[in-house]
C-alpha cells in the first residue's frame, strides 16, 4: 500500500484530461539476427543462441510530441516477455544503455544487449530506426569487432554495416528508475528470465520529455531493447507530452477516468 501511495505521487504532476492525440504507434524493428560467428566469444558475451533476434521497441508520437514515462501500476502492469531467455551480456550487460560505456561498443555482441530507455541507446547515442539512419550518423558507423555483427538475414533489412542504428549527440537525455530495482534484475548481467514486469513502478525523462531525432516528422522515440530466440509479446502503458504541453495517459487496457485505451500497446 505504501508504495501504491508513492508510485501515485510519482505521477500525479502529469495527470491530464484529455487533449489532442500524441501516441500513433508501437514501432518494433527486428534490429539484428544472430549468426554462428557471433557465439564465437561466449566466456565473455555470454550464451547467445543462433537465430536470436534482437527487437527495438519504439514509440512513435505525433509531431512535436514528447516521450516523458513508460509505467506499470496495480491496475495497469507492463510487460514485455519472450517464450525463451532474454539475452544479456555476460560481461558488459547493464539495464539501461547509458550505462554501458561507448569503448564497450566495439567488443563482440555487447550492442545486443536487453536494456530499457528513453531514447537513448548508448553512452553517447540515441537509437534510430535503422531505415531513418540515412546519413550513416552523419558519416559514421559503430567500429564493431571485427567477425562480430555481420549477419545479413533478410528479415532485419539492413545489416548493421550499412546502417547500424546509433546515432552521435551530446545531448543525451537523462532516464529515471522508479522502484523497479528488482524488476531490472532480469536485465543487467545474466540470462536469467523470460519476463520483465512492473506492477507499480516506472521509468521516465523527468521534466518536458525526449522527442525523437525527427521531432517534427516521423517522432519516434526508443524505449527498449530485447534480444530472445523466443517470440515476443509486450503489454505496455505510457504517458506522452502532446503538442499543445498537455501530459496524456495511454494504457494497454480497461482504462479508467483520463486514460486513453491504444490497441498499439498490446501485442497480439
């Protein structure tokens, strides 16, 4: 009960009534496929079966919108799990990118591990849709390993040498953890479990939110990243700053007084 309490304090600054539309989809991109070569550093990447894909989840706003919290609550859990393990990097696995410094990049499969964000998919980059990551970050491409991250599957469009996702920039927004220590467990640094849910807690941009690199155009903003031979599915409720600076609750299902039910935000 008591952290009930809390976790409404933590968010009754952004409740709103309802105002102009702002979520518009749940993108998720199939990011990389795994070969066999990529095992091929397993004492310090960890086991990473063959085939295993790591997914991008973005959210994908209207323009001028901003990403602020992606929440669970007692009435509202999120989830996103798989029918197998979720990878993490045995070595450099951290549960969120920012934590994992930009020198680690250049070793085996580290840019596959499972992490939660707001925008950020690096120590010094922000996460694009491969398919907008047209100016190659502006002539520059992640130096991965070399053997390492050279699949050419079909099913993720781009390989990661032509258009590796990252994209360079200074201004990195700040991401807050709100009491979801344990929850986290499951995506630091062991292959532990298939499921990562919170039932009343969050994490979040404090303040007017992160917008994505093309604000004004195709807004899209990373929240995740999930690496699994299993299937994924995702269940997941999010609060978005709209246009006009109106803080909007969209939820995945039944919802109640302000909220706004988006089928986008359950997977089938």
């Amino acid at each position: 009960m008591k952290n009930t309490f809390f976790f409404v304090l933590f968010l009754l600054p952004y409740l709103t009534l309802h105002g102009q539309e702002a979520l518009e989809n749940i993108v998720i991109e199939k990011y990389y496929v795994s070969t066999k070569k990529d095992l091929s550093k397993k004492h310090l990447s960890g086991e990473l079966p063959v085939g295993s894909v790591t997914y991008r989840i973005y959210v994908d706003m209207a323009p001028g919108c901003r990403m602020i919290t992606a929440f669970g609550s007692p009435t509202h859990p999120l989830e996103i799990k798989s029918t197998e393990l979720i990878f993490n990097h045995l070595e450099n696995g951290a549960e969120h990118p920012i934590r994992i410094p930009e020198r680690t990049y250049k070793k085996n499969v580290v840019p596959l591990d499972s992490w939660i964000t707001i925008g950020a998919a690096g120590e010094n980059y922000m996460g694009v849709l491969k398919e907008a990551d047209t100016l190659k970050d502006f002539g520059f491409v992640v130096p991965f390993e070399k053997g390492f991250l050279l699949s050419d599957r079909k099913e993720m469009g781009y390989t990661l040498q032509e258009r590796d996702g990252f994209l360079r920039t200074t201004n990195i927004p700040d991401i807050t953890l709100y009491n979801i220590d344990t929850n986290v467990n499951v995506l630091r640094m062991e292959t532990v479990g298939k499921t990562f849910r919170i039932e009343n807690g969050a994490w979040a941009s404090m303040g007017k939110g992160v917008c994505g690199a093309d604000s004004l155009g195709a807004n899209q903003v990373l929240i995740a990243q999930i690496t699994t031979k299993g299937k994924l599915s995702y269940e997941l409720n999010l609060m978005i700053r709209n246009a006009d600076g109106k803080v909007l609750t969209y939820v995945a299902k039944e919802p109640i007084e302000n909220e706004i039910l988006h089928p986008s935000l359950l997977s089938e």
